[in-house]
C-alpha cells in the first residue's frame, strides 16, 4: 500500500467528507456578480483568457500554414486538437447552467432558471440550512498536487449543490462571505492550514520547474514552428526574384513504427547573386542551416 496515498485519503475523509467535485482549475474560474436582489455566477476573464490561449495556439498556425499555401497533415491536426477544446471549453463555459439566488422572490434556483427548461425544483431560501467551504487536493499529473476550494450549499433536506468550484482561496472567501451575508447563515469552513502551507511550498517549486520547462520548450518551437517561418514569409515579399539552377532532386522514404511509408522530399539548388554563388537546400519558410555560399 502506497502511505501517501493513505494519507490523502484519510486527510480527504477527515476534512472534506461532504466534497462534490474531484478537481477544479487552479485559478478563480467564476465568481458571483450580485445585481438587483439577484445574484448569479459568471465566469471570470481569467477563464475566457485560457480559452482564448488555446485557440490562439491552434489559429495562428493554420493562417500561416495557409498563407504558405501547403499544410503537412499532423500539423492540421495537431493544431485542430487545440481549436477543437477552446472552442468546446468556450460553449461550455457560455452554456453551462448556474445556480441563481433570488432574494427579492426569496427563491434559490440549482440550476439556474432559462425560459421553458427546469432541470431542478427551485427551492426557498429558507430551505437553506449552511454553506459549506472545503478545501481539497487536486491531482496535477506525475504526483503533483494543487489546493482547491469549492463552495457548497446544503439544504435542510440533506441536498447539498455546488456553487464555486476553483483553486482561488481568496476569491472564494470574498464570494463566501457575500452569500453568508445575504442569507444570513453560518459558513462552515473545512481546511486544514498545515496542510495547505505544505502543499503550497511543496507545489511551488514543482510547479515553477515545470513551467519554466514548458515555457522553454514551447518558446523554441513557437520559434522554429511559428516566428522564423513568418518573418521569412513576410521578407520574402521584398525578395528579388533570381534564376537558380537545381542541381539534384529526389524522393526519399522511410518506414515509421507503424509501418507506414513516409516520403520526404530532398532538394538542392544553386543561384548567384551579386558575384558570389549559393547553394541551398530549402524550399519552404522553416529555418535551415544548410546553406552555404562562396
């Protein structure tokens, strides 16, 4: 038996026994917007701005591909993966149904209220027994681990629903208190402090490693993928047009581990310019190093 998953365990049975949710995002992804005795959750910009890095990530590369007139299939695909969850991440985020409160019609709505759909009874406000903070582990992949926090109401009934549901202690302080004010009810609160400190350092580090790694390996891709290609793209338009001579061109293949026949194109050229003779073997707007001149 692994001890460190024993003692997540226990810590999770003994400090959040009422938990709904198994992870979160690790950032304050909604928060409560309280307006004419009403008070909704909306979404955050922080939520709609990782949203839009992902479909940044994905568009950028499929204009430039574009704008080359040629795109490699893996490519496509790899980049239609990132477009494919922003623009699902966008629907759900615009779509999802919110709880509501209704102060002024005394009335709590689980799961929001549009015009001809009911998914859930409203239920009265005093019907609302407690709200309920927790705080939780959140597995971040390969052993690491991030705090979360999710903001519960419980009903006299025994139903509990969830209303917050994020990594942003602070935030969800600030939404808890506002609802604890309005309806008038305790907030119970369910951390562990000596945990979360440990955690917190613990993840700090691990976190800041394996983002910097990200941050480096995606700078150079983005670089030798997405930069060098487009600046070439667009100093190609001032480029005067030169006679080259090809002095060598083939198909090459190869096998891949799936046995699957992949071709690749060799090229190689020469022109002169200005005096001097160049020999290359590019034909496209990715940075190449073999060029050479005498």
């Amino acid at each position: 038996m692994n001890p460190e998953k024993t003692e997540e365990k226990l810590y999770r049975d003994s400090c959040m026994p009422s938990q709904l949710k198994k992870s979160c995002a690790n950032f304050r992804s909604e928060h409560f917007e309280l307006q004419d005795e009403e008070l909704t959750i909306r979404p955050t910009k922080w939520l709609y701005l990782s949203w839009g890095i992902f479909l940044v990530m994905g568009v950028l590369p499929l204009v430039f591909f574009f704008l080359m007139e040629g795109i490699v299939l893996p490519f496509l695909l790899f980049f239609l993966f990132f477009d494919g969850i922003a623009v699902a991440g966008i629907l759900y985020t615009i779509l999802k149904r919110r709880p509501v409160f209704d102060f002024r019609a005394g009335m709590f709505y689980p799961a929001g209220r549009r015009p001809g759909r009911k998914f859930e009874e409203p239920v009265p406000l005093d019907q609302i027994l407690s709200l309920q903070l927790l705080e939780k582990l959140v597995s971040a992949g390969k052993g690491g681990r991030y705090l979360g926090y999710e903001l519960n109401v419980r009903l006299r009934n025994g139903k509990q629903y969830n209303l917050l549901n994020h990594g942003s202690r602070q935030g969800i302080l600030e939404d808890a208190e506002i609802l604890s004010e309005k309806l008038d009810l305790p907030l119970e609160r369910k951390e562990n402090p000596d945990r979360a400190r440990d955690a917190r350092k613990k993840n700090s580090l691990a976190l800041t490693i394996v983002g910097g790694c990200f941050l480096f390996i995606g700078g150079i891709a983005s670089y030798q993928l997405c930069v060098m290609p487009l600046v070439n793209y667009t100093r190609s338009h001032s480029w005067t047009e030169t006679p080259a001579v090809i002095r060598e061109s083939r198909v090459d293949t190869s096998r891949g581990s799936k046995g699957k026949t992949h071709y690749h194109l060799r090229i190689r050229y020469t022109y002169e310019w200005k005096g001097n003779e160049y020999s290359l073997k590019r034909y496209d707007y990715f940075i190449d190093n073999s060029d050479s001149g005498s």
